[in-house]
C-alpha cells in the first residue's frame, strides 16, 4: 500500500480533476460533502478510486460520512482498512 502522503496526493488530484474541487480552497479537512464536492451518487466513483489506490474492498458498511467526508478521514480509514487485511 502506498504511503499516507501518496494517498492524500492521489485523492485531492482526483477531487480536483474528476468531481470539480477547488484545489485553492481544498485542504485534509474539508467536508467533502458540507461542501458539495460529492454527493450520495458520486460517492461510490470516490470509494472506486480508494479501492483502486488500497488493493482492497470497501464494506458497504463503512461508506459513512466518518469514513469519507474528507481527505484526512479517508486517508486515515484506508490506512486502518488496510493494516486490518494484513492481521491474521
């Protein structure tokens, strides 16, 4: 899995090129939703991507506004998705 600082840089690339966000005003903890950066439909192109970035799936029950409502959450969500695949 890459490292904290390449996923964030992946994610505000993607929230900038494919869902419109301001790269000016976009920082770790802006709500991405408060915002209207995503909304509950393009929510699942986002998880698609973290998916991607992470090699894993996403449980539908952790696609929660804790989970995903900013990069900060999202990085720290991905991290924890992922060191829990590796425990046995």
């Amino acid at each position: 899995m890459e490292t904290k600082n390449d996923l964030r840089q992946a994610l505000r690339t993607e929230l900038v090129a494919r869902f419109g966000a301001d790269r000016s005003t976009l920082d770790d903890d802006t709500g991405l939703f408060s915002t209207g950066v995503i909304d509950s439909l393009s929510v699942m192109d986002l998880v698609c991507f973290v998916e991607s970035r992470i090699g894993t799936r996403v449980p539908a029950a952790d696609i929660t506004l804790d989970n995903f409502d900013s990069i900060a959450r999202i990085v720290a969500f991905a991290h924890a998705l992922a060191d829990a695949r590796k425990d046995p």
